[in-house]
C-alpha cells in the first residue's frame, strides 16, 4: 500500500475511533457518521487505484 494510501486508511481508522467515542459520550450525531461514511468511501477509492 502506497503512503497516501496508507495515510488515508490511518485516517479513516482514527475518525471511527474518534466517531465512536463522541457517540459514545456525547450521543450520535448523524453529520458525524456522515462524514465518516464519505471519508471511508474516498478512502476504498484511493486504495483501489493504487492497486490497479
């Protein structure tokens, strides 16, 4: 995995840890998960075209 790639997937991880947590004290919150969603689609982009 590239390091952009493997910056990406760093994080996408760090933000759902961080999303759970805020769900977690603070209750949900849907733009939060929201945006977790997109970055976790642009992130399976990127992985995809490094791979090709």
């Amino acid at each position: 995995m590239p390091g952009s790639a493997k910056t990406m997937a760093v994080c996408t991880v760090s933000g759902l840890v961080i999303a759970t947590a805020y769900t977690v004290a603070l209750g949900g919150n849907g733009w939060l998960w929201f945006l977790w969603i997109v970055l976790a689609l642009v992130t399976a982009g990127v992985v995809a075209t490094r791979r090709v």
